[in-house]
C-alpha cells in the first residue's frame, strides 16, 4: 500500500479493503477517526498500528497490530499512544474513511 507521511492531518476515502499506510511521528499524539461512509457492516473495520521504523512502513514489511478497541461497525474515534510509527485501516465489509491527526 502507498505511505503517506502525516504532518498535521491526513484523510483517506472509499476504503474498502486496506488503507493506505500512515506515517506519523512517534513522539507526538496521535488521534483517528474511523468512520463509516457506507454499507451495514457486521464485522466492519478496525484500525491497526505499527512500532516498526518508517523503512519497514515503506518497504511493506512492517508488523501491524489490532487496536485493543477492535472491530467498529460504527463510526468512531480513538487516541493512539505513543510510540506508534504508523496507523492504516483494515476493512472487511462497508465502505470506510480514515482521518489521522497529530498534535
């Protein structure tokens, strides 16, 4: 997937499988909003992070970890903490944005 380095804000639209790979800065705070486009979803989407160098994120080779908060088939919105790298969305049915901030 292609990786796109966060500043400030970064938001990604129609995902219906994997999102793109976002990169953030692993000493700042980190929120995501997962929220839902379109469709009824049973098992829905679920963000996933990495603590891999931004090397591995670009390569594809990264490891990803579930969110402790799991699957959403809803709209919602979550902190992630530090040290995170990156942060993408996993989709297995509905119709998904992703919107990454960090301050």
């Amino acid at each position: 997937m292609p990786a796109r380095t966060v500043i400030t804000f970064e938001e990604q639209n129609s995902i219906t499988t994997l999102s793109d790979e976002f990169i953030v800065n692993p000493s700042r705070e980190v929120s995501v909003v997962a929220r839902l486009i379109s469709g009824t979803p049973t098992t829905g989407a679920r963000v996933q992070v990495t603590l891999d160098e931004v090397e591995k994120i670009t390569a594809g080779t990264a490891i990803w970890v579930n969110s402790p908060l799991g699957n959403r088939i809803v709209s919602g919105a979550e902190k992630v903490f530090r040290p995170v790298t990156g942060i993408r969305l996993s989709v297995t049915d509905g119709t998904w944005g992703l919107q990454v901030r960090q301050g």
